[in-house]
C-alpha cells in the first residue's frame, strides 16, 4: 500500500494533482486501509470490486487477497498510473469508465466484467473500495437491487451516508437506502474517519462501514421491483400520510385501486407517515401490490 508521499509523487510524476470535482481524496492512514481490508474477510475464491481506483494502493492489497479484482476509475490519468503500478498482479482488470451509465445502472462493461468473472470463481462478489462520494449511494443501491448483486460492501463512504444506511425509522437520516439496506441485509458501522485520515482532507467526515446481504431476507420479496416502487413512492412524500402518499402513485402502482385493504392486512395504519414505517412494513405493503396486480 502507498503512502501520502509516494501517492503525491506518483500524481506530480504524471503532472496532475487530485481533482476535487471527482472526489478525489486517497485514503493515506495505512493502519485504516488494513482495517478496511480486514473487515472485508476476502478469500481467494471471491471476486472483489472496488470502485476508484486511485493510484492502485487499495487494488495492491485486494489482489493478493481475491481470486480476482475489477477496479473502475473514471480519470484517464489515474488508470494509466495504477495500471503500470498493477503490472505484475495478473488477477487485476481495470476498467477506465463511469461506474455508472445513469442513476440507475451500473456501466455495462463493468456488469459483463463481473458476469464473466463469476463464471469462473465460485466465491462471493464483494464491493471494498474508498468510494467517490458522488457515486456511493447509487452504486449500493445498484449493488442491492441487481442485476448483478454485491454479497458484501465494505467501504469508506461520506458519515451522511453511512448514518442514513444504519438509521432506524423515526430518523432523520432515515430514507430509501435506509431501508433497502435493512430489507435485502445488515448494515453495520466499523468506524468513523477524520478529515485528516484523507489527502487532500474532505470538508466533511467520512465513515467505514460494511453491509452483508441476506439471502432469507431477500427472499421474503416476492418482486424487488415492485418493493423499490413501494418505498419509492412513499418515501418521496415521507411526512404525508400513508392514505395521501397512493394519489401520487405512478406506473405499476397506478393500476392499483384497493390501497385500504392493502393497508389493512399489512397492518399498517393509514395514519402513519412513511418515515415512521420498517422495512418490513414495506415489505409487507408491496408483497401484497404485487398479488393485487397479477
């Protein structure tokens, strides 16, 4: 793993310096880039992918743990350099694009990527990587709902994210990742990080945290698009209540005209505001959606 000097000489190497509009801060404390790596517990079964690549620091460490490493980084500068500091490690594919083609998808050459790759490891398919702030939740939110799902993440994200993937109804924080997270696993805090761990520092504070999917979990959703239309709707007007949110229903659930009955054996209070609503409310209002429109 690379140190803040040798990062900094790297990137003056190559004429550049960090570019803050990508969210380019490295994670320089190596005692935390072990941390991270721990609490990931990867085998060399498993496929790991980490998403910024950086100068390669990270992806080092990941390759002689994995069985195989795909690491995205969207800066054509960086990928040069961790691609000439990844030489050696066989097990490594970078790919130089967006990890995300829109909100809603993962790039199509990472998805085939992983697809390929999983083909030829029987191991779980991780997610460890210092992510972008600008593309964190999108990309768990991705790596949840398929079609290529992560069994683990293991990440460094923004604090404000990471609260809102462990917050309890009620919260603040508590929102559409909040739920998703607590629906498909678990999601824990491992430890939250300074601005100082980081160079260049952030302007904000930062947090590791890992989420396991639950497969017993999943499986209680008998549609996870119509779950994610459910919590959609809802959660878009999460301080009206729940009998007022269904006027604004679209798509699929526009089809549906018995909303009180669906209300009263998911047992859930019409009352209710959506943010006052557990995942496993949500779960139960959309399984029943989903029968109402077959």
């Amino acid at each position: 793993m690379q140190t803040k000097t040798q990062i900094q000489q790297l990137l003056a190497s190559a004429g550049v310096e960090p570019n803050k509009r990508l969210g380019q801060n490295f994670l320089i404390d190596l005692n935390l880039l072990e941390l991270l790596l721990k609490s990931a517990h990867i085998s060399r079964n498993d496929v790991v992918l980490e998403v910024g690549t950086g100068t390669g620091s990270l992806t080092a460490a990941l390759a002689k743990q994995a069985g195989k490493v795909i690491t995205v980084e969207f800066d054509k500068t960086l990928a040069k350099i961790a691609a000439a500091q990844l030489s050696h490690a066989d097990n490594v594919e970078i790919i130089n694009t967006d990890v995300l083609e829109n909100k809603n998808t993962i790039d199509h050459k990472v998805v085939e990527a992983l697809e390929a790759t999983c083909n030829e490891f029987y191991g779980k398919v991780m997610l460890v990587a210092n992510l972008p702030y600008s593309v964190a939740s999108p990309v768990m939110m991705n790596l949840i709902l398929g079609p290529v799902v992560a069994d683990s993440m293991t990440v460094t994200v923004q604090k404000e994210v990471a609260e809102r993937m462990t917050a309890e109804p009620g919260h603040d924080s508590y929102g559409i990742l909040s739920i998703i997270m607590a629906a498909a696993g678990t999601a824990k805090m491992i430890r939250k990080l300074s601005p100082k761990v980081f160079w260049p520092q952030p302007q904000v504070e930062s947090a590791m945290i890992r989420f396991d999917r639950d497969k017993e979990k999943i499986a209680r959703m008998y549609s996870i698009d119509i779950f994610k239309e459910v919590v959609n709707l809802f959660m878009a007007h999460r301080r009206k209540m729940m009998k007022a949110c269904v006027k604004f229903a679209d798509g699929n659930l526009a089809k549906i005209r018995n909303w009180p009955d669906i209300f009263e054996h998911a047992f859930v209070e019409p009352q209710l505001r959506p943010e006052e609503l557990t995942a496993e409310n949500y779960i139960s209002i959309a399984n029943l959606c989903y029968e109402s429109l077959q």
